[in-house]
C-alpha cells in the first residue's frame, strides 16, 4: 500500500520505530529499531503485511533489505518476525550465499531457524534472490514504480528488465509504470 514514508522518527521502541509524517505517526517494525535516532529525517521503504488477527507495516533503510524481506517472508514457515530477526543479523550477502550453495548448517545461525525451516528456505528461495544494483534504488519514483509492477505480478526477472531500462532516467512513477509495461508485453 505503502512504498515509502518520509519524515521524523519520534519515538524507538524495542522492535518499532514511529515515523511522524506531517504529524500523523505511523508505527513501523523494523529489524534494527536502533538504527533510527530520534527525530532524524528518514525515509523508511515499507512493506504492509495483513493477517487475520492484524494489519502491521514493516520498514527498512534501504531498497534491498525491503526487497530481501518480501523474499523471505514467501518461505514457507517464514513470517515477518522471524523475517526480521534474519534482517537484523545484517549478514544480508551471507544469507544470498548461504541460500544460493545450500547450506543450511549456515542458515541455522540465524535466530528461530531450525535444520528444517533452513531446507525450506533454501527449497524456496534457491535461485530467486537477485543481488540489486544499490544504484538502481537511488530514483524513488523507480522503486516506486517497481514495487507497483511487482505488486502485478512480474517477477523479478521482468522487473531487472525495467530497473535496466529507466535506472538512468528521471521520471515520474506513473511514466516508468506505463513505459515498463509497455517494455514488458513485447
């Protein structure tokens, strides 16, 4: 719903951080709530996630713990709170390795992960991490639309085709939505 919010960190809890955006508060979780000094400016990529019991939003520094969280939480027995002890870790190109050669004794270093949750991980996610280019997540209006597209259905394959194609292009999210879709029905 949301792909970003801008504004001040008003308050660190132990797990969230609250982010005053012209004065409404938005209580975020997020992996490392430390990270965020209070009333500092920041820009916090967010992830929705809603339950039957709950509707929480989940943030991150930058683009690729975001994208990095959304794969984690598509593993079976991986939900946001373990999602984000993983992300706390901060072992995130460890994590990509670890999945990518299948070693789950590595993957069983992480809080809550078990021998059988890591095979699960790795059954799950082998082969579908792709390592970003940090440069490509400078743009926001890029992110943006990306996360639009994703939220359509394409997959990662199709958006490095569209974050190849506008990541040196100034646009609005609404041009790179509609020239991406354009770039991806060909």
């Amino acid at each position: 719903m949301f792909a970003y919010l801008k504004g001040y960190v008003a308050y660190s809890g132990k797990d969230f951080v609250v982010i005053d955006v012209n004065g409404i508060g938005y209580k975020v979780y997020t992996a490392n709530p430390y990270e965020f000094r209070k009333e500092e400016e920041v820009q916090v990529f967010t992830h929705q996630v809603v339950s039957e019991n709950d509707m929480s939003l989940y943030g991150f520094k930058t683009m690729e713990e975001h994208d990095l969280f959304i794969n984690l939480i598509s593993a079976r027995g991986i939900g946001p709170k373990t999602a984000c002890a993983i992300l706390a870790m901060k072992d995130m190109s460890g994590l990509r390795q670890a999945i990518e050669n299948g070693d789950a004794k590595y993957l069983c270093k992480f809080p809550k992960i078990g021998p059988k949750t890591a095979q699960q991980i790795i059954l799950d996610l082998k082969g579908k991490l792709v390592v970003p280019d940090a440069a490509l997540f400078m743009n926001n209006s890029l992110a943006e639309a990306l996360e639009a597209l994703q939220a359509l259905g394409y997959g990662d394959k199709e958006l490095t085709k569209v974050k190849t194609a506008f990541k040196d292009i100034d646009a609005s999210v609404d041009e790179i939505i509609k020239k991406g879709l354009q770039l991806l029905v060909k």
